[in-house]
C-alpha cells in the first residue's frame, strides 16, 4: 500500500521539467544546465559534469526563472486575476442597483413596460 502511495509524487517529480539555462556558443552549439559567471570565464554544470569556457568563446547566456521566481510570477498573475474578478463583481453590482434605481424612476413616471423591463 505504501508504495501506491510514493507512485503519484514520483510521477509528478518525473514530469517536472528541469530548470536549466542555456549556453549558446559563438560556433553555434547549445548547452544546457546550470552556468555561472566567473570573471572571464563561464562555469557550466550538469550530472556531476563541470566545464570552464572562456567568456569570449560565449555569444549568451539564457536564464531560466528559478522555481521561486516563477511561483512569484504566477502568484502575482493569480492575484491580478483575482482583483479583476471582484471590480467585476463590484462593477455587475453596482449596474444592478442603476437599473433598479431606473425601474424605480420609470415606475414614478408611469412607464409601466420600461418599469417591468429594468425590474428583472
């Protein structure tokens, strides 16, 4: 039973994707995995591999996001989308009371079918 329970977090760690930046080459070639910038020199890392590359030999290097800063980054998409939804709300509560309001005007009036339209 228990190893029921190990299987789903070890397919959800397998099919994580690795975060790892991207050394591009002047000649051309990519490599990806972990880089680090040291003074004339660019270390790169991956599976207990360690290489130094001359800075000039490197025509850029391509970050990508930490797990934290992409949580950061979605966190904050999150809650942008949150605030839309409630000025939404707000937005949709306030045209109900204006219509109600109207339905009211309308009533006083003595306009009965524009009364019962801005009552439902």
């Amino acid at each position: 039973m228990a190893r029921l329970l190990l299987l789903p977090a070890a397919l959800v760690l397998a099919a994580a994707p690795a975060l790892a930046d991207e050394i591009v080459l002047k000649n051309g070639r990519t490599l990806e995995g972990q880089a680090t910038e040291a003074g004339e020199t660019v270390v790169f890392e991956k599976s207990g591999i360690r290489m130094e590359i001359r800075r000039d030999e490197v025509r850029e290097i391509r970050r990508t996001p930490s797990a934290k800063e992409q949580y950061a980054e979605k966190a904050a998409a999150v809650e942008k989308q949150e605030a839309v939804k409630g000025y939404l709300e707000q937005c949709r509560a306030a045209a109900a009371e204006d219509r109600h309001r109207l339905g009211l005007w309308c009533a006083s009036k003595g306009l009965k079918d524009e009364t019962v339209r801005e009552a439902f």
